[in-house]
C-alpha cells in the first residue's frame, strides 16, 4: 500500500527540487511562532529523519546540525508576537512558512507542506496531513523549526525564569499556568489565548 506522500510523488519535478514545510509553536502561550523549509539531497541521505516530537533534544540537535550540512538548502522563517495577535495563530503561521520558503538560497518547483492548510508560496504547493511522518523533507523541516524555536524559548527563560520557558518551551502546562497565576503574564505571552486572556481580566 502507497503513502500519501508516495502518491504525492508519483510525477515529481524534473529537477527533483521539493521542499518540504513545517512549523512549531503553533499551540504555544508564549513565544514566536517558528517554520522551517528544506530541500533534501538524494545523493546525501539522512538516516533517521522523523517528526521531531519522537526525537530526544539530542537527537533532534544532531540532526539538525546534519541537515544544515547535507541539504541543498534550507531556511527558517518566524511570526512575532505582534503578528499572532493581528493575523491569529494560523495566520501567523502560514506567514513563518511562507518566509521559510521564501529565504531558501534554491528556488523548489513544489513545497510538501505539513498539515492541511497551504502558505501563500508562488510556487506548486500540496497540503499532507501528518506530513512530518510520512514525508523526509517535511520531517526534516519540523526539527530545524522544532530545535531553532527551543533555542528561542531558552534564551527567553533566562530573561523570565519563574516561568520555566526552559522545559515547557511556551506551552501551557499545569507547571506554566500556575506560574502565570503567580507572577502575572509577560511580555512574551500571547495575550489572545483563552487562558491567558482569562488571567489578564481576573487581574484588578
């Protein structure tokens, strides 16, 4: 039985250059909205690709590293706090993928994108559903969006410690809506989310 993304690619570009599309942060309380393109080379795999969130932090930092040395071009794009809260999350979403492609060095003749909403790209485009499973480019993607926007939301726990950016990376676990309980909501929240709205209008 074919995957999706073998019936996807059962007439390829000529040229081969596919570029496949994530993003990461997207359910997030916190922090900046983080996408990812990347053209894999057939002549250099990468063993272990997968989607990033069954990797281990190591492993996905490895790959990183290796992906940025075999691929025949990638890029990471990003919406700020300022966008999500004037396009919503998708909106801003779609904009980080669009600015991944977009910074490519290599133009693709098609972008595979994860999930079922597609970018404004000026390029062929195909939604795949689970795409960072079934797909080595867009896996590939979801890891260098996945390990830029960890890196990001360290760099902003060691501005916001109490609120424990560190491990949580921005989502809204027990651990972080209890410290939004107790230290209020910062600059780097996303003040649209229900949660952090609630709190904002319970403060006197």
């Amino acid at each position: 039985m074919k995957t999706m993304a073998q019936v996807l690619l059962e007439e390829p570009p000529p040229s081969g250059l596919i570029c496949g599309v994530d993003e990461v942060g997207r359910g997030a309380g916190a922090g900046e909205v983080y996408a990812a393109a990347v053209i894999l080379d057939a002549d250099r795999p990468i063993a272990g690709l997968a989607d990033s969130k069954q990797l281990s932090a190591a492993t996905r930092a490895a790959l990183s590293l290796e992906i940025k040395a075999r691929a025949r071009a990638w890029a990471i794009g990003r919406a700020s706090l300022e966008e999500i809260s004037a396009l919503n999350v998708l909106g801003a979403t779609l904009l980080a993928m669009q600015r991944a492609v977009q910074g490519l060095a290599v133009t693709p003749e098609l972008a595979l994108v994860d999930g079922n909403r597609l970018p404004k790209l000026g390029i062929p485009a195909r939604a795949v559903v689970r795409g960072d499973v079934l797909e080595p480019a867009i896996s590939a993607a979801s890891i260098l969006a996945k390990v830029a926007r960890d890196a990001a939301m360290v760099e902003l726990h060691a501005r916001h410690p109490q609120y424990g950016f560190d491990r949580h990376k921005g989502y809204l676990t027990a651990a972080h809506l209890e410290a939004l309980k107790t230290y209020g909501v910062s600059p780097v929240h996303r003040r649209g989310y229900a949660p952090i709205r609630a709190l904002l209008e319970s403060t006197p």
